[in-house]
C-alpha cells in the first residue's frame, strides 16, 4: 500500500508542477515525505525481523 501510495503522490506532483499548481504540490510533497518516512519505518521493522526471525522481533515488542 505505502509503494503505491508513493508513486501515486510522485505521478500527482509531477502533474502539479505541470499545471503550476504549486500549493497543490508543497502539500503533496509534504505528504510524499510522510509516506517516505513511514516506509524507511517498515523497511526497519522488516529488517530487524529477518534478522531475529518474527517469534523473537515479537517478544521485543510486548510491553
């Protein structure tokens, strides 16, 4: 979903920018940087469970 989304906000700036839609585009951009930051989160997450194998990364979670 966020790689979708990604590209979708990318394909949506570009056609602001095109129009001269530059508020439209700083918003978007904005969002873009969200989704950025969201999936370096998830690409950690991910990482950090191919290294400890799930049943471990979930017992470092628990609280």
């Amino acid at each position: 979903a966020e790689l979708g989304a990604i590209e979708a906000y990318n394909q949506a700036i570009k056609l602001a920018g095109e129009v001269n839609d530059f508020a439209t585009r700083d918003i978007l951009t904005s969002i873009l940087n969200d989704e950025d930051r969201h999936m370096d989160e998830i690409e950690a997450l991910q990482d950090q469970i191919s290294h400890m194998t799930l049943p471990i990364f979930l017992t470092t979670k628990v609280e």
